[in-house]
C-alpha cells in the first residue's frame, strides 16, 4: 500500500514532464532550426500572412498567385496550403477560419472544369474559377505533372492532420483521371496540346533533377509507382568550389527543358518530407531515408556556403518571379552548362537578374543552423512591404535593390519554413483508413493500377514548367 | 569522392627528349633504366600527393623512328593536297580544297607541310626551295592591314586582302594566326639557318604595338571604318601557343603564357582547364580541344625550356587532353580525337570540343548553335595524338584513321562520331598535321636551338632607327 502511493506520488510529480516528453516526441529534433518562434520570426510569419490576405478572392476561395494578378496555378494553390496550414497552427487565424477558406476553396475544386477532362489545367482565373492560359485569358493549356505532384503533398499533409478535411479532399482526387500523367515505369508526363497535330493532346516526360523526386515521392503518397522517376538519374556533377554539384543529364540543347539546380525542390523536400523516402511512414526525422536526395541537399546548402565565403555575395539561388520583364528566371546555382548561371525559359543568359530569393534564403535557414544562414536571415528579413507581404528577393546586382514582385509561392515557403523549425517535418502520418483507400480497395486493384488503362512509350522530347 | 587526375610527374617526361639521339642509338637498353628510374619517380610523387592517380599510366613516350612503307605512303597522300591545290600564279596553296584563299595559319601550315615533305623525302630540296622562295615572296610583299600587320585572309591567286567571302579588302588581323606564323617561321629559320635571314625580314615588316601590350596581352583587330579596332583575343589553349610565337621573338608574353585565368573541369575524373573568361560575355567560345596542346609537344617538345617558359599546367593539361579522350573510349567505347573541324555544309567550321560553352563532348559553330551530329574523330588530331602519344589507344585509333583519304587528293578531315561515315572535306590545316606528325616521328620534336645573337632580327633589334616606333622588343647594343 505504502508502495503504491509512493508510485502514485511520484507519477503526479512526473506529470509535467511526461507531458513535456509527450511534445517533444510531437515535435522531436529534427535537422536544421528547432524551437518556438521568436518574436521576430512570428512577425515574419504575420507579414507574410499579409499576402493570403490581400490577394484573396472570396468568389472562388483561391488566391493570386502574383500580388493583384487574378490568377494561379495547381503549385501555388498547394503554397496557398501550406501558409493556411502554418498559420494555423502557428495561432495567427483561428480554425474557423482555416475551416472556411479550405471549405471555400474545395467547393470550387468540386466544380472545377479540367484540362480535356483528365486533370486540372496548369492555370486558372482566381475570380471566376475558369480555366485559363498563362496570360490569363479563358482557355485549357495541358496540365503539369509536377504542379499536381506539389498539390498532392499538401492534400496529403492537410487530410492526415485534419481528418475533418480528409473525405472533401479525396472526392477532389477521385475526379482526376491518372492515366496518362505516370506511365508503366514510373515515369512522370505532363500534358499540353499540340498545334502542329490537330491541337492533339500531347503528353511530354516532365521533371528534371530534384523536382522530380519530389514528385515522384508525392505521387507514392498516394499510392502510385513511380520507381523510375524516384531514381536520381540520369545525373553527372560538375565541381563548383569543391563540392560536387548533381544535375541532370537530360540535355537541354536537345530537349529543350532546362536542368536547373536550385534551392526551391529539396527545401521543400527537406521541410515537408525531411528527405525521406515517399513510402516511409516510420523513421524518426534525425535520419533521412530519401539517401541520395538528403545527400545532395547537404550540397546544395555547402556549395552556397562556399560563395559566400569565397566571393562575399549573399547565395540563396532559386528560381524567383520579378517586377519586369522576363517576369521569371531560372536563378540556379548551375544550368544548361554552367555554374551561378540565371537564364530565362528561352536560354537568355540574364546575369543582372541574379537575387538572394527569399523562400531560398529562409529555407536554407530553416534546415541548416549555421552562422551563415544567421547572416542570410538578418539579411532577408526586412525585405517586406507592411501591407503586401515579403519580397520575392533581392537582386545580386549592385545596389542590391529588392525584386518589387509579390507571390504566393514565396510567401507560402516562407510560412512552411517558419512552421518547420517548430514542428520539423511537416508531413505527419495519422495512419487511418481514409476514402481515397476504400475507395482503391474496392476496386479490388492495386493503388495505381488502373493508370494503366493506356501504356504509352516513354517519348523523345519533354518539357517542363518547374 | 575518386581523386582527381593529376598529373605530377610531367618533369620526367622530359628525360628521354633531352638526349633523343643518344636515346635513339643506344635504343631499348635506356629505355629500360629511364623505366625503372621513373617508377621510383612515380612513388615518390604518390607519396606527396595521394590525389594523383595512375602515375604509371602518365609516362608518355612519344612515337619515334623510321617511317614504315605505310607511313611513308601516308606522307605521299597528304603531300597530293599540296599539289593539287597549289596556285602556279602565285606559289600558294588553298586552305580548303579547291577554295582559294590563305591566312596566315593557312601559310604557317604549309611552311610546316614543305620542311616535313623535303625531310620525309617526298620532295626535293630543289622543290623546296623554289616553293618556300615564292612563300617569302609573298610574305615579304604582301599588303599589311593598316601598315601594321597580315590581313586575316588573302586571295590565293592575286595575293591581295580579303574578307570572309574572299571578296577584296582589309578585314584586320587574327592574334592566333600571326602566332602560328611567328612559331613556324621560328622552327624554320632555325632548322635551316640559310633561310634565316628572310624569315626574319617577314616579322621585320610588321608593327607591333598593336597586337601584344607590355604585360603581354594579345589582341586581334577588325577593321572600323579604315581603322583597327583592337580586342583581347586568344582563349586558353591557343593563347598560349600563341604567346610562344611571340616570345620565341622576343616579345613580353607573362599575361599569356601563364594558364591564368582558369576554371577546372572534371570528366572521367581527368581534371581539365578551361578559359576563366566567361564566354557568355566575351563571346565567341572556350572550346577545349587537342590542337593546341598537340602542336607545342610537336613542335616544342616535352621540355620546359627556360627560354619558352610557358606554365608548366599547360603541360598538364595536354597529358590530361589525351587522358580524357582515351578514357572516353575506355568507358563509352567512343573513338575520340577531338579538334575544330571543317565540313562541307553549314556551318562549315565546327568547334568539335571535349569542353566548350559549358558541355562536355561538345559540337559547336561559331555562333555557339549545337551541331551533334557533325561531332567526328578528326584526322588531325588523331595523328597528332599519335605521335605524341605511343600507346595501345592511339594504336587502335589509328585503324579507323588510317584509310581516310582519297589517294589522289589528301586526308579527309575525319570521321563522323554518329554514323561511321567519313567527313569527305579537304583542308590544308589536316593534310599539314598528318606531315608534321610523320616529321616529328622521323625527327623529333621541330624546334632546334641556334645560335641567335648574330641573326638579322637581332642586328636589326639592336638598331634602334630600323625598327623605330613599331614596339619590337628593346635589346641592349
């Protein structure tokens, strides 16, 4: 009797610890920054808030994708996600809010008119929810694999967080048809529609290194095989100060899509799925089982590094928006052949052009505490309009003038990020048995197996938007 | 990480040119102590720098001795271009089969095709000498671009400046092939002290201040509006040879000679240097191919004279130049010998680049646009490397090399990487290379020292009212 009660004393004195124990395997060590957010950092998180705010369309429930410019594609939507995920759970809105815009939106989804009715378009117009090219005007374009891929991680992470969420997400999911975006080896296709054959679809291999491991992983998710497009090659590396840089082999000069090594898709698999591998429900998040990918994102943070200290210029190269014509870049830390190389879609080298992106710049700081992300930090961080939201970057150039652009996506990476040093890994398994499943199940076929309805010849030529 | 290619051993290399006749006569027992000399070497250069791998492998013996029956019909082959496309009026022969234009590089080669045919014994010395005499002729007399130096082009027959359409007039000069002029006229007047004297009366002529700058930079020109616009020209590879056209005349060349500014690249674990000015804003291309390097091993030896000094990572880099190629053959099962090349179709010439604008194994024109189907095994370079280079590999690339010819006409330029077909172009440059590669077998290297105190161009240099105000180098009374 004396015994028990001992232990039941001990047990209320302990208390307080185990339920700190309890958070701490929440939100157990993970690599990179840990811990709640500072002063500084929530006021980060608000600001870039300020964009979902402003650029919301109460018509559709979908936000601008550029700041003022009605429109987005299925990548930033999934950015839109994630700031709604980090700001809930950051306790900047309230989960009747996050309630309203996810439903709001997923209203729209249900009615959304997509590409050939196949999968949703690359854009559409955030007012009336129509599908549009890039300039905005009403038409269907084709749809980008990698796009959908990024879509699916966020659909992922927001239905195993918020079971309330799950059944209206898998209805989405269940109108896509996956026949023609992943063929029999796993290869990963986009579509688009070609004039010189009758405006026939055409369905060209989309993803290059990094990104389409990325997808590949998003696609697992979700219970497709991806196995070939998950695999690193084709790839060589080219030394740049000492550290040997991956990039991929597909040629550029003959197939047109560029082989850009940036930042943007192995922050993202750092932050939302800590460099593991699609299928792993079980590691902890100090070990990584995504190898290759989490070896080659620890190069792509040193090799920054390394400019940094060899030349003085700041380096978070991604690709990034501007204020000004070409509006986009490839900001890569190599291309099409070279190092430090910024070009646009159509190859035209545009040095002047070069910036610290600022979702570049706060992701590397997010996965890597170090004295220079510290400095990439302080550097970054006043880089923001009050009522707009952050900057899309800051030009290399001299005068080092800030990219007057406001996105999205920039803005959405911010806020993931900053919900990464609190949580670590932002994908998190509840292991239920949603729709999607039961749905696969009786069908009585393998996830992913009725994709194969049509097997199509991997193809020559390829392109890509990311 | 696998250790770089590094090529620490280059010094040794030099050992067997330095007494090349005594090696000859006391043949395969030398060969045997320079042997095991160098493997203890090589030990000693792993000990010191565990990045270096295949030492052995590195030792490089060039290809040495009497032409055999083949060789000697190769010769006769590479002579027919020579006299197929020789213009009587003149005394000059075609760049490009039946194109009849020079340039000084075109002139230089020809040089070197006449000293190799009457030293192989496939002319007379009375053919030679009344062919070089209408080459003095030529160049002696020739119409400079601004009174200061050669046009790039000149019209075969009626020897007046031309443009890139052989039509008239006065285009500018090109660094790299004034360069190639001064290193052949170098190798002539000192393989044949009786022709000295007009050699030297050919640079005599020119002006200049121009074309090298006291740190020893090098320009071309072009022609605006009557006037030379000058530019820094010359990338790495050719710079250099280049620069040593220049300094073996005197000239301050440090800026040039020196590899400096570099970047590296690394294929096949083979480390490679490429031009460090980014060509994305200079322009034209940082093409790395086998020429450059080929021709100063042909023509200068493996020897760092002091007299050349030049950076010792250009040798290096020609060892890794022949490195690289043989282990892409080794790994893809890919014949290479990489140079710049002509065909008959557009664009013509064609940068054919184990580096150039960013990509390995490159193909390339002028205006940068890829051309992967014209990437070919260029006869030139094959038989460069040949000569160069005695090894299994050179061997084996000598079988799909050696029967590119049209026995009436000359060498064709090479053969196509993609199809096996050949590139039926005839050029000066490749029917050239193909005789010095054969002269350097017979011979050795091209250069031979001679006394040079008491030469015209110094009596001249020493006389500072006959070279008045034309930037020659100053030499003391």
């Amino acid at each position: 009797m004396k015994t028990r009660l001992l232990l039941l004393t001990l047990l209320f004195a302990l208390a307080p610890l185990l339920a700190e124990a309890q958070t701490k395997t929440n939100y157990g060590r993970h690599p990179g920054r840990n811990g709640a957010l500072t002063d500084e950092e929530m006021k980060m998180a608000r600001t870039a808030w300020k964009y979902f705010e402003r650029n919301y369309q109460d018509t559709t429930g979908l936000v601008n994708a550029a700041d003022m410019f009605p429109s987005t594609t299925m990548w930033d939507i999934a950015a839109y996600m994630a700031a709604l995920v980090s700001v809930r759970e950051l306790g900047i809105i309230d989960v009747g809010t996050f309630n309203y815009r996810i439903e709001k939106m997923f209203a729209t989804f249900m009615r959304l008119s997509f590409f050939r009715g196949e999968m949703p378009n690359k854009c559409y117009n955030t007012i009336t929810g129509e599908k549009v090219n890039y300039g905005n005007q009403p038409m269907e374009i084709g749809y980008s694999a990698i796009d959908l891929a990024r879509f699916l991680v966020w659909c992922k992470i927001i239905k195993e967080r918020y079971p309330e969420h799950s059944d209206r997400i898998d209805d989405f999911i269940l109108r896509w048809n996956f026949k023609n975006v992943i063929d029999s080896t796993g290869m990963l296709y986009g579509a688009g529609i070609n004039e010189k054959d009758n405006n026939k679809t055409q369905y060209l291999q989309e993803g290059r290194l990094g990104y389409e491991e990325y997808a590949a992983k998003a696609f697992q998710l979700w219970g497709f095989q991806t196995d070939l497009a998950a695999k690193a090659e084709p790839y060589d590396t080219r030394m740049i100060y000492g550290v040997e840089i991956p990039y991929d082999t597909r040629d550029p000069r003959v197939l047109g899509a560029h082989n850009y090594v940036v930042s943007e898709s192995y922050v993202l698999d750092g932050v939302e799925m800590n460099w593991d591998k699609g299928t792993d429900r079980e590691s902890d998040d100090m070990h990584s089982t995504d190898k290759t990918i989490a070896d080659f994102a620890q190069r792509i943070y040193k090799v920054q590094e390394e400019r940094y200290k060899r030349t003085g210029i700041m380096t978070a190269r991604t690709e990034h928006q501007l204020d000004s014509d070409p509006y986009f870049v490839y900001d890569a830390i190599f291309t099409d052949g070279y190092p430090w190389n910024t070009i646009t879609e159509d190859s035209r080298y545009v040095p002047q052009f070069a910036a610290v992106a600022l979702k570049g710049a706060l992701g590397l700081w997010a996965l890597w505490e170090t004295k220079y992300t510290d400095a990439l930090f302080n550097y970054i961080k006043g880089a923001y309009d009050p009522e707009i939201g952050f900057n899309e970057g800051i030009f290399e150039r001299k005068g080092n003038d800030r990219i007057k652009a406001f996105t999205m996506n920039n803005n959405g990476i911010m806020l993931e990020t900053l919900l990464y040093k609190v949580q670590g890994k932002l994908l998190r398994f509840s292991g239920r048995d949603s729709k999607w499943d039961k749905v696969l199940r009786e069908r009585k076929e393998p996830p992913g197996s009725y994709i194969y309805e049509r097997q199509r010849k991997p193809t020559q030529a390829a392109t890509t938007n990311r | 990480m696998k250790p770089a290619f590094n090529l620490t051993t280059l010094p040794f290399f030099a050992l067997p040119f330095l007494s090349l006749p005594l090696l000859r006569s006391l043949g395969m027992a030398i060969v045997a102590v320079f042997a095991l000399v160098c493997v203890s070497c090589g030990v000693a250069v792993r000990a010191v720098d565990e990045g270096a791998e295949k030492v052995g492998a590195a030792f490089q013996e060039g290809r040495r001795g009497r032409l055999t029956e083949d060789e000697i019909v190769w010769a006769k082959t590479a002579w027919k271009y020579f006299e197929n496309n020789y213009n009587p009026q003149s005394g000059l022969v075609n760049i490009k089969d039946a194109y009849q234009l020079v340039t000084m590089e075109s002139t230089a080669d020809y040089i070197v095709a006449l000293m190799a045919a009457r030293e192989l014994e496939v002319i007379s010395k009375h053919e030679f000498d009344s062919r070089l005499s209408l080459v003095f002729g030529f160049l002696n007399t020739m119409p400079l671009a601004f009174d200061e130096l050669p046009n790039v082009n000149y019209n075969a027959v009626s020897l007046r400046p031309t443009d890139y359409a052989n039509n008239y007039g006065t285009i500018g000069w090109a660094v790299n092939h004034v360069g190639r002029l001064m290193n052949v006229l170098r190798l002539l007047r000192n393989r044949y002290p009786q022709y000295g004297e007009y050699a030297d009366r050919v640079v005599l002529r020119w002006a200049f201040c121009n074309i090298v700058d006291a740190q020893g930079n090098l320009y071309s020109a072009v022609n605006v509006n009557g006037k030379p616009e000058k530019y820094l020209d010359a990338k790495h590879g050719w710079k250099e040879y280049t620069a040593r056209g220049f300094k073996t005349w005197g000239f301050p060349t440090d800026a040039s000679t020196s590899i400096e500014p570099a970047e590296t690249i690394r294929i096949y674990d083979v480390e490679l240097y490429f031009d460090g000015k980014d060509e994305r804003e200079s322009g034209g291309n940082n093409a790395v191919n086998s020429m450059p390097y080929f021709l100063m091993a042909l023509e200068y030896g493996w020897e760092n004279i002091p007299y050349l000094a030049i950076d010792k990572r250009y040798y290096d880099q020609m060892q890794a130049v022949y490195e690289v190629q043989k282990r892409r053959h080794e790994r893809e099962d890919i014949f290479t010998a990489r140079a710049t090349h002509e065909v008959n179709t557009e664009p013509y010439t064609v940068y054919d680049a184990i580096f150039s604008n960013g990509y390995k194994w490159t193909t390339i024109s002028s205006q940068g646009v890829y051309y992967p189907f014209l990437s070919a095994v260029s006869t030139k370079a094959a038989f460069a490397m040949w000569a160069v280079f005695k090894s299994d590999y050179t061997d084996q690339l000598m079988l799909i090399v050696n029967h590119l010819f049209d026995p009436a006409r000359g060498w064709y330029e090479g053969r196509l990487e993609k199809t096996g077909d050949a590139v039926r172009t005839l050029t000066c440059a490749t029917n050239s290379a193909v005789l010095e590669a054969l002269l350097f077998k017979k011979t050795g290297r091209l250069y031979t020292r001679a006394k040079e105190e008491n030469d015209l161009y110094n009596i001249y240099l020493r006389d500072e009212f006959k070279v008045i105000s034309r930037c020659f180098p100053v030499k003391p009374k």
